[in-house]
C-alpha cells in the first residue's frame, strides 16, 4: 500500500519523533520517583545513553519503542513502504543494543529493558505490576531484565 502522505511530509513527521522523555519514559520515572528511588537521566557518561541511571543500584534503564528496536509483539509491524530500509534501520538499531548490553555488562552495570508494550497496547500489565517489576530487579541480583507486555 502506497503511503498517504507525500514523502518530505513522511520525513518530517518521522524526524519529529522524540528519543528522549517520550510518555513511556515519563511514567516510569514518576512510577519509580513515587517509590523512592532517585535517577539520573540519559548519561553520556554511559554505553548507550541510558533513559535513567541508577548510581546506587548500579543500574542502567532503557524504555525502548517498540517499532524501533523490532519488538517481537502486536505493536510491531514492518512498514510496507521501503521495507529494505526499514528492515536494515531496525536490524543495525538490534546490533547497537546487543552491543550496549555487552559494553554495560563489561563495565559492571546491570541493564534493564522496558518494552513500550508494557505501558501500552492491549497486553500490557497494570501500570503497578510494571513498576513492582523494576522495583524487584532493582533489589534483585540480576544482571540484565527485561519487561514486556503479556503474550
């Protein structure tokens, strides 16, 4: 299907799209700020630049779109239009991710990864449910997690 919009359209709405304090991001970390926990945000100090960073659990948070990273669930789906270059865009955003997974683990930093299907779409849990599963990896001795919505 050919797309609605004209192509310099399709660019400046997709460039407009934010990669920091979007919604998802903006509920976790008044969710976890409710609970105590205090955070720094996007750290260029940090592989990957993390969407928050908690010094003192010595953790590293990413709330990943799930379009973008190439999610595995029903908000997911490959556009039709160019799909060459969007298959390649997502692929190498895939790499760069496992790579930052890697680069924290070597430098001692735990990671966890919260899916925008967790916060939004037909599966996801209550809003609490999410936020007592960070809380619990926080406190937990895990090395690297990851939140999703339910199958």
């Amino acid at each position: 299907m050919p797309d609605v919009v004209d192509q310099l359209t399709r660019s400046r709405m997709m460039s407009s799209i934010r990669a920091a304090n979007t919604q998802p991001e903006l509920q976790i970390r008044k969710g976890l700020h409710a609970r105590g926990f205090r955070f720094r945000l996007h750290a260029k100090d940090i592989p990957g630049k993390p969407d928050l960073i908690l010094p003192r659990w010595h953790t590293a948070i990413f709330v990943h779109g799930c379009f973008w990273h190439g999610h595995d669930c029903h908000l997911f789906k490959m556009p039709s239009t160019r799909p060459e270059f969007w298959s390649a865009k997502i692929e190498r955003n895939r790499t760069r991710d496992a790579t930052v997974r890697r680069q924290l683990d070597a430098a001692g930093w735990r990671d966890l990864v919260i899916w925008e299907c967790a916060l939004k779409g037909k599966t996801r849990p209550a809003f609490g449910e999410v936020v007592d599963r960070t809380e619990t990896f926080l406190r937990g001795n895990a090395v690297t997690g990851e939140i999703r919505g339910y199958l």
